[in-house]
C-alpha cells in the first residue's frame, strides 16, 4: 500500500512532518506500506537527512508551491496546481496512492476531498470524525465534528451509519453503540433537529440506537458513536482540546486519564463517505501527530473500509 503525506503542511513542517515519518518507519515495520511524501525538496532537504536509512521505504515526490493557512481553499487549489495538496489529491485520484494525509489548509483539504476524490454514490455528506476519549481509556467517535455546520435529518442518519462502520471495521466493535447528542434523554427532547432524527434511528434495522446522550455523557462509557451536527460537533471538539491545554500544559496536571486529551495520540481526523482514505491532521501538528496520521490511514486501508462503506450505501441508492 502506499500512503501519501504532505510534509509541508502545518505550521511545523516540513520538520515534524519528516520526524513523524522516522517515529512512523521505526515503529511500523510492515514492508507492505510504502510512504509517498510530497514537498519542496529545497526546504525539507535538511530534514531528510534523518530517514536516508529508509530510503527504500519512501518515494519523494516534488511539490513546489504550498497553499497557505489563511488562502482561500477553491482558489489557491486552482491558482496552484503544483502545490503539496493539490498534487496530492491528483495522485489519489489517479490512484497511485491509496490514502492522503495532510495537516494543511482544512478548507483545501475539503475542497479537494469532495471535489477531487468525490462522495460515494448514495452519500449525501461527508463527515468529519473525531475521536473522543472516555472514562475508560478507550474513545467514542464523534461525528460530524465541522463540516456541516446545518444539517438535516438523513444527514445524522448518514453519520450514523457512516460512524457505525468504522467502528466495526478498523475498531473492531461488533454493535457499536449510537447516541444522538441532545439537551436529554427523553425522545422528545432536542430541537427539531434532533427530534425528527430520533425516530429514525430508533427504527432503523442497522444500527444499535441506544437513545439521547447529554453533555455530560460525552466522555463516559455510554456509547460508542456520538452524532450530531457539525455546529455542535465542532464545539465538543474544541472543548476537548482546550481541557487538555487549560489542566495539563498550563496547570501541569498530573493524570492518566489527561494524556487522552492529547490530539496528538489520535494523528488527524479522516473524511468519511468519499471514496478515498482522506486525513485532516491540526495544523500545530507535531511528530507524533504526523505518525499517528500515518498509523489511522494504514488501520483504515488494512480495514477496507472504502470498500464496505461503497457496498453498504450502493443498496440504499434508489
């Protein structure tokens, strides 16, 4: 398999991004997985140095133009066809690489997700997912976590399913347990959002639906997929990581259950329901971030996700 990385992504790279590939080829020794990384040769030239070791498990592929944090994501993909990202997504387009990991411009690594790789047929929207750690050391999975901020009913319904799989698949959870993110548990609760999804995903024969979560639940052993709207999903998201930044980094909070906090355990966030492993990493990604990007997209293609994600939506397609 091969993974393509953008090394000139993020704020730190190419430097992290190149001493996360060295954590990644130390650590995975799988002769299978073969890395593509696509930058400046120019300015990741004095941070390649550390994997000349490995240069029999890595191609260089050059990218001479960069997009920009703060650029417009439509305009600099068309403005800027030599980027990293744009490259990148071409590649996995063509296929000559089988997942993209970037911890670039968000808005460019959307853009490029639904309008370069595209959705799977019957896919209405793709998903943002987000681990989120609980009580018990493990982790739920959020979604949508900010792509889509205004949603309807099926949506949730979409991300359901969409959250259900992967948790079988690359989790290996046989029932993973869903619960729609609300104000209480009781049906009727919620906007009406949430109270028109609730019954359909309480009638829906595939998932195990195990009713309203609240707030307060979020980081407890009560589900295995939280849904809900990208606006609130987005929120739990950040909230999540400025407990981490507020009790261990500013307080220096000595704690188990903190280190779970950490973004960088989790690598990125990868786009469900295209047809491609697609993953967003934070744009003050470090080392560990960048391997553990790596290590979701090589437990996504092992998984065969895409493909059970394909064949389960093509049966819905009218």
């Amino acid at each position: 398999m091969k993974i393509g990385l953008d090394i000139m992504g993020g704020d730190y790279a190419p430097a992290e991004a190149v001493k996360g590939v060295l954590m990644f080829l130390e650590q995975v020794t799988d002769p299978s997985v073969h890395l593509v990384l696509i930058g400046d040769s120019r300015t990741a030239a004095p941070y390649l140095s550390l994997i000349d070791k490995y240069q029999f498990r890595y191609t260089f592929v050059e990218a001479p133009q960069v997009i920009d944090m703060h650029e417009h994501a439509t305009k600099a993909l068309k403005e800027k066809p030599e980027s990293s990202i744009a490259i990148g997504f071409g590649m996995l387009q063509a296929q000559k690489i089988d997942a993209f990991i970037s911890a670039g411009n968000t808005g460019a690594m959307m853009v490029g997700a639904m309008y370069t790789v595209k959705n799977i047929e019957g896919i209405q929207r793709p998903s943002i997912v987000s681990p989120i750690p609980r009580e018990d050391g493990k982790f739920s999975l959020l979604l949508d976590a900010g792509a889509n901020a205004d949603c309807k009913p099926e949506n949730l319904v979409q991300f359901a399913q969409l959250g259900s799989l992967y948790m079988q698949r690359v989790e290996g959870i046989e029932k993973p347990r869903i619960g729609l993110l609300n104000i209480g548990e009781e049906e009727g609760k919620g906007n009406i959002l949430a109270q028109a999804t609730y019954p359909l995903l309480k009638e829906h024969p595939q998932l195990n639906f195990i009713g309203n979560i609240e707030g307060r639940d979020v980081f407890l052993d009560k589900c295995d997929v939280v849904v809900c709207e990208g606006f609130v999903g987005n929120v739990v998201l950040k909230l999540a990581e400025s407990i981490y930044h507020l009790f261990k980094e500013k307080r220096n909070v000595q704690d188990d259950f903190m280190e779970h906090f950490n973004y960088e355990i989790y690598g990125g966030t990868p786009v469900l329901g295209i047809n491609s492993p697609v993953i967003i990493g934070h744009g003050i990604s470090h080392s560990l971030a960048f391997k553990n990007m790596i290590v979701a997209a090589h437990k996504i293609i092992l998984s065969d996700l895409m493909n059970v994600l394909k064949e389960h939506f093509s049966q819905q397609v009218v």
